[in-house]
C-alpha cells in the first residue's frame, strides 16, 4: 500500500546505528507517521518494499502471543523465500500489548536483522522492560505531542520570517496551542469536535492501557482518581487527601490503589511528575510529587478549570517544552518555591520560573524574589523567568544573572536554554 503522507515531525530518527530504535510516548502523538516516513526514506533509498515489514499491534486483528510471534518470521519466509532476513527492516508498533515481548524483539536483533523498530505507549519501554532484556541494543526517543515549532509547521506558517502579519499569525495560534494542545490529528479538525474527541483519547487511555493492562477492577475509584490528578496539575499530589474524599464519598478501597494507579498514569504518559531538586539523590526521592500533565488540551478536555487559567496551563506548557528537549527537571521548594530547576546533561542546572503576566508590580516582584531566592540557595549563577506578555529583560541581582522573556520566544528560540 502507498504510505500515509505527513509534514515531518523534527526528529532526525536514524536506520542505520544497528541498535534496537524505540518510539515511546502517549496514544496518538504521531509514532507511527514517524514510522511511515523513515518507510518513505527507506524506499527513497532504494530498499524494496518486501523488504519491509510493519505490523500494528493496535489491530484486534492481529491475536498474538509472545509464543506466536514467530509466525511473522514463518510468514515472511514463506511469502519470500528469495529474501534474506537480514536485509529486513522490521516495524512493531504499539508492541507492548504483547505480554514477553521483549524476547521475541532480541531474538530478531540477536539472530536474524540489526533493522528493528518499535513503538509503545508506555513509559516503562524507556526503562523498565528495556533494561531487563534489551540493555545495549537500543536507543530510544520519547515523542511527546507537537511542539509549538511543530504546530507552526503543521500550519504551514515559517516563524523565521519577521514581517508584522507572520508576528500577528504566530500570536493567535499559540493562543489556540496554549488552550487546545498539540495532538497532531486535532490540528485541521473542527473546533465543535475536538473535546469530544480528547475525551475518546482519554476513555482509551483508561480502558486499554489502565483497566486491561495493569488489571484496575475498581473502574468507579480509577476515572475519579484520573479527574483529579488532571484537577490538581501544576500543584502538589496530596493521595492521602484524594483518599479521604474518595471514603467521605461511600468508596470502599486500599490506599495502596491509589499509589499504585498514580504510578500507572506516569507509565501510561497521562500525568508527568517532577520531584524537589536536591543534591542529595535520596532527599530527591523522598520529596512530594508535583504533577503535570501530557497536553493541555486534554487537560481542558477533562476538567474546566483550566479553560482560563491561563497561568497553570503556561506552567504545564513550559514543563512540557523544558522535557522535550531532554532535560531533567525538577521544582524547588524551601519557604518561596521556584517552579522549575533544570538540568542539561553536563551542566550546571538553571532555575526557571513561568509567570503570566508582570505587568503587575507586585507580582512581578514576588516572581523575581523566588527565582533569586532558589538562586541563592543552590549556588546558581543564572535564570530566567518566562512570561506570556512581550516583557524582554537581562539583569543582574547580586551576582545572579537572569532573563524575562516570553514565551513564544523560548519556545521558538532553543537557545534561550
């Protein structure tokens, strides 16, 4: 069949580093248009299309255990003999619905082609089951929804280009990138259906990857819980408090379910969480969690709290670019709180603080204390405060250099960084 056209997403995803590729990340954030274009650039690159195999794990169709995979290889010899399966690129999307699947996956590097690729919606891909069964064979990529230079793209709008009419065209769609998110399939799909159709994403989410896979019986207590996290983003997990409400409520259940579904919504890449920063990795571990959540706009989709709160939606946007970029990334807290410390691999972490609007200045005043506060009691030289209005500012309090900038230009400008 003739491969499914998309704009590009920008990941450079290589085929030729003879590892394990893997594509992690939530339902319907584009993985596999990622795999139809390396396809595209396969078959660009003269490789026949029988030397290509995809298979979709999502087909209801497609009954396989982890003893029946080996049929795809029974199959394929069957249908070509004349080909070597090591000159095979094999594709496995949304593969973890498959219990063991990790055998099967090494069995085909180890013995027959170094060309393999996967894709799940679980977290743990990236650490958990890989590093039991696969550790060294792979090298993996997190695909989170669009980025803000993507959803541009997406638009056919060039942000490069500095004219008032790209400016004014590039203000309104963060607006609706700010509120709506960035799930590729919404972006050319009409207002009027959007929620319904994030809230389907959500439905999915807790039926396939919760309820089946992590076996939830008490479905009632688990979409509760979920509504909630979704409620508290950008603040502090209180499961002891959800609990309470849950028995004030008539629920009977063990407070062990909670942890144990706050733990599977992270795996599942429905709520992020980021930890306190500490040099002490153990202080680290035993913080409180602050929670995050995947997409703005399905965190709208699920509550209307956030429809014009537009500060905590700000916060949970930044958290998501900051990610994206592969930093570590943590919140500070000791009296005044910073909402961000962020780490580069290598280098020394940076303190970020998200603020909707400075105009007002008071707030503008308290936004910085905090951030020079954080500064201070971790020894760091610099920061930024990230703002919604055009606000553009470098100072230097006390030794500590920061920047005020907006947001479409940290977004847009990686630099900034």
């Amino acid at each position: 069949n003739e491969i499914n056209q998309s704009v590009e997403r920008n990941f450079d995803i290589p085929f030729t580093t003879g590892k394990i590729i893997t594509l992690v990340g939530p339902r319907r954030s584009g993985k596999s248009f990622l795999f139809f274009n390396l396809v595209k650039k396969l078959i660009a690159k003269g490789v026949e299309k029988k030397q290509i195999v995809y298979l979709n794990f999502e087909d209801e169709r497609l009954d396989f255990t982890v003893n029946g995979l080996d049929l795809i290889l029974q199959a394929y010899r069957e249908l070509y003999p004349d080909k070597k399966l090591d000159k095979c690129f094999f594709f496995f999307d949304e593969i973890q619905n498959i219990k063991g699947w990790e055998k099967f996956i090494r069995r085909v590097y180890d013995n027959y082609s170094k060309n393999v690729f996967v894709t799940g919606s679980n977290a743990n891909l990236l650490s958990k089951e890989i590093a039991t069964a696969l550790r060294g064979r792979t090298l993996s990529f997190e695909i989170l929804p669009l980025s803000f230079k993507e959803y541009l793209k997406f638009n056919d709008l060039d942000f490069r280009k500095k004219d008032a009419t790209t400016k004014a065209k590039i203000n309104k769609l963060f607006s609706n990138y700010l509120v709506q998110g960035g799930f590729p399939e919404l972006l050319h799909i009409d207002d009027a259906f959007k929620t319904k159709i994030l809230q389907e994403y959500f439905d999915v989410m807790i039926y396939r990857d919760l309820i089946q896979r992590y076996n939830f019986t008490n479905f009632s207590v688990v979409k509760y819980f979920l509504k909630r996290l979704a409620a508290n983003t950008c603040s502090y997990v209180s499961l002891n408090k959800i609990y309470n409400e849950l028995r004030s409520q008539g629920y009977k259940l063990d407070k062990n379910l909670l942890y144990e579904v706050y733990e599977a919504a992270q795996s599942i890449y429905l709520s992020v969480s980021t930890k306190k920063f500490s040099y002490s990795t153990l202080k680290q571990e035993n913080s409180d969690s602050k929670a995050y959540f995947i997409d703005n706009g399905l965190l709208n989709a699920l509550t209307f709290k956030f429809s014009k709160d537009y500060g905590h939606l700000l916060e949970n946007l930044v958290y998501l670019e900051l990610r994206r970029r592969g930093n570590k990334i943590f919140y500070y807290k000791n009296g005044k709180e910073c909402d961000f410390i962020v780490q580069k691999k290598d280098e020394s972490p940076t303190a970020v603080q998200v603020c909707y609007n400075m105009q007002d200045i008071e707030t503008k005043n308290r936004e910085i204390k905090s951030l020079l506060y954080a500064c201070e009691k971790l020894h760091l030289k610099n920061g930024i405060i990230i703002t919604m209005d055009g606000q553009h500012d470098q100072k230097t309090v006390e030794g500590i250099s920061f920047k005020v900038i907006p947001v479409v230009k940290f977004l847009l400008e990686e630099t900034e960084l």
